[in-house]
C-alpha cells in the first residue's frame, strides 16, 4: 500500500509543477516518492509501477481533455457519446503511459546492480530521457507533460536548450531528483542537504536570469486573435467571419496581420467571393489566414499568405492530429475513426515562405509546436517561427498555458522568435532567450516586434544527440554491472 501511495504522491507532485498548477519547482522533488517505490521490486513490478505512475500523471494532468472528448467534439460532430469520449480519455493515458514500462524495467533490472556509483543517477536519468523521446515519436507521439515543461519560467536554467534541447533538460531534472533520493535514503537528517541543493539551483537561475539581455525586435506584426468560441465559430457562414474580420480588425496598422488557424474552418475561400472581400480589406498588407484547403481529393489543414491582395504561398500542416486529422495504423485503431473532424487531411511538406520585407518565416499550426524536432528543421532556413493555432477546444486556462509554454523552448532552442496566434487561447511573442509578451486577457489585436535571426544553435546542427548519449551510458552501465551472487559465493 505504502509503494502505491508513493506512486501516487509522485504523479500528483509532478502535475503540480506543470504549467497552470502549482509550482514548476517542485519538478526537482517530484519523482523522488517514484524511486522509493521502486525499491527491491523485479523488473516487472518495477515497469507497472512506473507505468502506473505516468498513466495517473497523464490522467490528472491532461484532465481537461475530458470535456473536449465527452462533451465538445460530441456536441459539435455529433458521432459519439460521452462514454465513448471517456474511453478514448483512458486510451490516450495508456499510450502515454506505455513507453516508461521501459524504464521501469531498465530501472529493476540494473538500476541496483550499477557497480560505479557515478553511472547510477546517469543510467536512471538515460533510462527516463529514453522513454520520454519513445513517448515523442511516430503517428500517435506526443511530447505534452515533459518534465522541462516545469521550469518555462526559470528563464535562466531555459538558456540550456540552445545546447541540450528539452531532453537534455529531463535529463539533468532526473539526475537531481535520484541524487535526492539517495540522500533521503541515506538519512533523514539530508533533507536539509537537498533543500540547500534547491535554493542553489534557484539562485543561479536568479543570477543567470540577471544577465539575459531584453531585446526589442524591429520589424512589427499585429497578432489578430479573432477570440470566437468553438460553438459559434462552426454555425457561422464564411460571409458572416468575414464580416466579422472586417469589424474587429480593418482598422489594425498595416503590417504582417497574422490570424489563428481554422478561421474558416470548414471552408476553402480560395478563388471564392469570400476570399475577394478578405482581400479588399486587407489589400495593403501581408496576411496569414488558417482554413482547409482542398486540393484535387486531398484536403489540407493550411496557412495561406496573402500579399498586397494577392495569393502569396501556403504552408500545409505537417504533424496531423492522431483520430481528428488523420487516423494513425488503421488496421488497429479502425473502430475509432468516429473522432474524424471535418476532414482527414494528407500531411503536407515542411518548407520556409518568403514574406516580403520579412525574409524566410516558418510556419507551424496547432500542436507542431510541442515537436522540438519540426522546428529545428525549420530554423536551418528561417529567421523566425510563425504558429497559428485553434484552443477553442477547451474549457480551461491549463491547456492554453501548457501551449503557449512551447514557444518559449522552440525560441530557445533555435535562438528564433516565435510567434503565437490562437483563436481563444494565448497570443503572443517570445524572443530568442524565452522573454514573452503576451496578449492582454480580453484584447483582440495588437502590434508586436520581432527580429531575424539565422545564426544556428548547437541544438539546431546537432538535435536530440542527447538520446544517443543515453543510449550509451546504458549500454556502458549495462557492461559494468555487479555480478549476482550464487549459491557458491
């Protein structure tokens, strides 16, 4: 009972550090009621105990898609019920949870086992930094709830991503985390200890945070955020938004005016008296606009850019949904294609978009930005990062902040500005050491300034190196196990 308990504290302690709960510093005590669990258990009791942990964790952390999935998508679709919802709800923590079975059985099978005690808290830590990138990979990954999603505020620790992407700041969290452990194992009387280390850590991101310069970017853009709820966004005509454009937004200054994704969301307006009348109020300006685009028999999620009154480029969503974009391994997940949106889109190519008096922009749409990957790829060849996003979906301010957060470590990462344009959501801009200016609660538009980079980060030329480095010390530990006493010792 005691071990499930600890389990317990661990995901709830871990949810509070994420953003829009608590506090992000308890991430450096979180997974110590985890270890404790662990110990003297076999690699199977030791890979459902970390399971559980992070199906609990996903569970209370991601609570707010409960009410998308039971209640927003069936009242919009209308294709299924609540109970149906709530099941995809658990489906989606099982998937979660499944790639730290490896950890745990990692962890059981060698973590007591280690014979040189510098390798254990570097074999625990590669052992979770694995999991986590699995957790990130193909058709169904996802990247939400990383440990490094704590410490979006601690501007001063963040300037580590330039170097060791969000991974590498995992990483470094569990190291932290297990060396506490052993100290509260060894003796109580350590807490103290590990409080010192805290205030320490603290500290120095006090005194790094100190000497980050505040930049003031040079090139304007108006962040157009139309603020219209799901509900109402889908019973509009294309007419009436565009009406509603004009209202809310022909009086902005005429510079790059970006909207949010899925401003028309079921409609392609291209070469449509709707796109005509878009582009005569805004005919003297750069504008992004989120709507579908249809081309032959496939249909796209898209950003359009329009220049001066006339079709510029597009930028075709790369990384879909899992079940409301695209149905990931039909053979197996078939049975749940009753979550489709309004359409299943092809994936479209990652690419740059020359922008008038801007240079080479990337664009992203909706959750492309929780992948560190999609933008490292764009920052080879663009000087800042554009994405529009609908978080119309949800009820509460959590996902919203757990959205916006990602910018932050984007913009570190690649040393790019990037800015954030959602529908009712959070709007912004970050700039390249993770200062944000966000949209004032309530306000609909205004003008920020950015600046262009193109100098590559360490993160940028050489990505999650730090996955292979894991790799390593696991195999390293792996060969410098202690041998298991027999019968004959």
């Amino acid at each position: 009972m005691g071990e499930i308990l600890n389990i317990l504290i661990a995901s709830l302690l871990t949810t509070l550090s994420m953003p829009g709960y608590l506090y992000g510093g308890l991430v450096f005590f979180a997974l110590i009621p985890l270890f404790f669990s662990l110990e003297r258990k076999g690699p199977i009791l030791t890979a459902l105990s970390s399971f559980l942990y992070f199906f609990i964790f996903s569970f209370v952390n991601f609570h707010y898609l409960i009410n998308t999935l039971t209640t927003g998508l069936p009242e919009l679709f209308g294709r299924f019920g609540p109970t149906a919802g709530f099941f995809v709800y658990l489906l989606f923590c099982v998937l979660e949870a499944l790639p730290f079975l490896l950890f745990g059985f990692l962890y059981g099978l060698w973590a007591e086992r280690i014979k040189y005690r510098f390798l254990q808290p570097l074999f625990v830590a590669s052992a979770y930094t694995l999991s986590e990138y699995l957790r990130g990979i193909g058709d169904l990954g996802f990247t939400g709830g990383r440990l490094s999603d704590a410490l979006y505020n601690f501007t001063g620790i963040l300037q580590l991503l330039s170097i060791t992407g969000t991974l590498g700041l995992v990483f470094v969290i569990v190291v932290i985390n297990y060396e506490s452990y052993r100290l509260l194992k060894k003796s109580k009387a350590n807490l103290l200890v590990m409080l010192s280390i805290f205030v320490i850590i603290i500290s120095g991101d006090g005194i790094i945070e100190r000497f980050i310069p505040k930049i003031i970017g040079d090139k304007p853009v108006v962040l157009a955020q139309t603020n219209v709820p799901q509900k109402v966004k889908y019973s509009y005509s294309s007419s009436e938004i565009v009406d509603y454009i004009e209202k809310q937004f022909s009086d902005t200054p005429e510079y790059m005016t970006i909207f949010p994704e899925a401003v028309f969301p079921g409609t392609d307006i291209r070469n449509s008296d709707v796109e005509k009348e878009l582009l005569e109020i805004f005919s003297k300006r750069i504008i992004v606009v989120g709507f579908p685009t249809l081309d032959e028999d496939k249909a796209f999620n898209s950003a359009v850019i329009y220049s001066n009154g006339s079709f510029l480029d597009k930028y075709d969503k790369v990384k879909l949904f899992p079940f409301v974009e695209m149905l990931p391994y039909g053979s197996i997940f078939g049975s749940l294609s009753f979550l489709k949106g309004m359409y299943y889109f092809s994936p479209g190519t990652l690419k740059d978009i020359d922008i008038p008096g801007y240079g080479k922009i990337g664009f992203e749409i909706c959750f492309e930005s929780f992948f560190p990957n999609l933008s490292r790829k764009l920052a080879r060849d663009v000087g800042a990062i554009v994405v529009i996003t609908n978080d119309g979906w949800y009820n509460s301010r959590i996902p919203l902040q757990q959205h916006f957060v990602q910018s932050i470590f984007r913009a570190i990462e690649t040393r790019r500005y990037v800015i954030q344009v959602s529908n009712t959501g959070i709007s912004g801009v970050v700039d390249i050491f993770g200062n944000y200016t966000q949209l004032p609660y309530g306000t609909i538009s205004r003008t920020m300034y950015i600046s262009i980079n193109t100098q590559e980060t360490f993160y940028i030329k050489f990505g999650e190196y730090i996955v292979l480095v894991s790799l390593f010390i696991i195999i390293l530990s792996g060969l410098t196990l202690k041998k298991k006493n027999t019968i004959f010792d």
